[in-house]
C-alpha cells in the first residue's frame, strides 16, 4: 500500500470521525466511547483489511481519542452486519463499512433492511476484480482457462464470498457473456478464498486483488494474463495490462464501491 493512498485513507477517515455526529452542521464532535467498526464480511477479505487499515492508521496519528473497535459480522452475506447497525439507531459510536451487497443483500434474501435504514457517510474506495487460478494449474492465459471451464461443463468450482456478493455476481456476467458454467463455492470471506485457492478446493476465484496478493508474491496463485477489471493503479495488485481479454467478447465487469455508512 502506498504513502499516498495511506494518506488518502487517513483523510477519509478524519472526514469520517467528523460527520459521525448529525451529518456535520453543528460543532466538531468527538466519541466518548470506543467506537464500533462493523464488517459484514469474514475477516481476511478486502473490506476487513481495509477497516483495520483504518483502525490502526486512526490509532498511529491518534485521529480519535477513543479506539476503533473492528467487528466482523458476516452471517446471512452481511445480513447480520447490517441489521446489527440497523439495531443501534441514534448511535454516534457505530459505523459500519459496506460493499455493494448493502443492495444485495436485501434484494436476495429479503430481510428487513434496506440502505435508506441508515445515514451514508463517505465513498472510501472502488473495488477492481481479478481471475485468480492456483500458481501450478498449466492456464497461462484467460482463453485456455476458459476453454477448459467449458470443456468441464460446470465442473470447475469458482470460490466466492456467499450469495449476491459482487463476485456471484461477477461469475454469473462471465456466465452469461461468455458462453460458460462454473460450480459456485462461497466462503466466509475474500481471505479464506483465497487460502482454499492455494489449497485447491477451487478451481478459481474474481478476488478482489488485497484478498490474494500475500498469495501470489508467495508464488502461490496468479491471475492468468489478463484481468477482469484493472483501470487503476495500484502498487497491492500484480501487473495488469491494460487491455480486455483476448477471445471473450471484450468482457469487463467494472468497479465495486465501499463506502461507510452509520445509523440513522
């Protein structure tokens, strides 16, 4: 992670510790009590990394006089996150960090939350996805990869991170777009899909690029030449060129946001 993006990150949340209390219009507000982190994630994954960035980075330039509490709540894809927070109406002291499944959710699984149940507070990040494969698999580009999902014809598992998360989702457009079946397999959390990766439970994953770095600087798992969506720079992800994949109808999935909400 970069000083620049370290800084970004420092910022943001000094944005957010501010507006913490009713959307900023009266005088500077500080916790008086430790304040909660919610994660509707398992830890390991992209949005736990980034929330304990926070944590500490909160902690070195003591931006809060009071701890930066992370809990992670990924039960029902978030859906205990999210109803945990719903639950603390009026609380200053929680906040929660969100992926794009604070819509999906809802929309998959029905339960008694919707976005507008809570206050937004700031957009910290757009998520890029990457094709991750086990480092000794012999797909050295993302067509013969392809070409040997289909030649399985749904026998190759993809890990994800659970129902209606955005890598579901993503699977699903490759799916669709390029004529292909995998086997989903979800997980707890982009971490430990990446552990089953290297372990190979999986035949693949579209992990966020944080969630598998550790992996493939270990040499453990690679992305298979091209990307799924690589338009920014960044020193955590491997080299991304910038072009679309050869022989798969040009597909891209786009950026995922994160963005931190509290109660209403």
């Amino acid at each position: 992670m970069t000083r620049q993006w370290r800084r970004f990150l420092g910022l943001g949340l000094a944005f957010v510790l501010i507006l913490l209390a009713s959307g900023g219009a009266h005088a500077a507000w500080e916790p008086t009590k430790p304040i909660e982190f919610v994660v509707p994630a398992g830890t390991g994954g992209g949005a736990d990394q980034m929330a304990r960035l926070i944590a500490g980075i909160a902690e070195k330039h003591k931006l809060s006089p009071r701890p930066i509490i992370v809990v992670n709540k990924s039960g029902g894809a978030g859906a205990e996150g999210f109803l945990h927070v719903k639950g603390k109406q009026g609380d200053a002291h929680t906040i929660v960090i969100t992926l794009s499944n604070i819509f999906t959710t809802p929309l998959h699984t029905g339960i008694p939350f919707a976005w507008k149940d809570m206050t937004p507070v700031a957009r910290m990040a757009l998520d890029e996805f990457i094709l991750w494969v086990n480092a000794e698999t012999p797909y050295k580009t993302a067509a013969e990869y392809l070409a040997a999902v289909k030649a399985k014809g749904g026998g190759m598992k993809m890990g994800g991170t659970g129902s209606a998360q955005e890598d579901q989702i993503i699977t699903i457009q490759m799916e669709q777009a390029l004529g292909v079946k995998f086997t989903y397999v979800p997980f707890k959390g982009g971490g430990e899909v990446c552990v089953n990766l290297v372990g190979k439970h999986v035949d693949s994953t579209v992990n966020h690029p944080i969630e598998c770095v550790s992996h493939w600087k270990a040499g453990r798992v690679r992305p298979p030449t091209s990307r799924i969506s690589c338009s920014a720079e960044s020193s955590a992800r491997p080299a991304c060129p910038r072009k679309r994949w050869r022989g798969t109808s040009n597909f891209s999935s786009g950026s995922w946001t994160r963005r931190n909400f509290k109660p209403i």
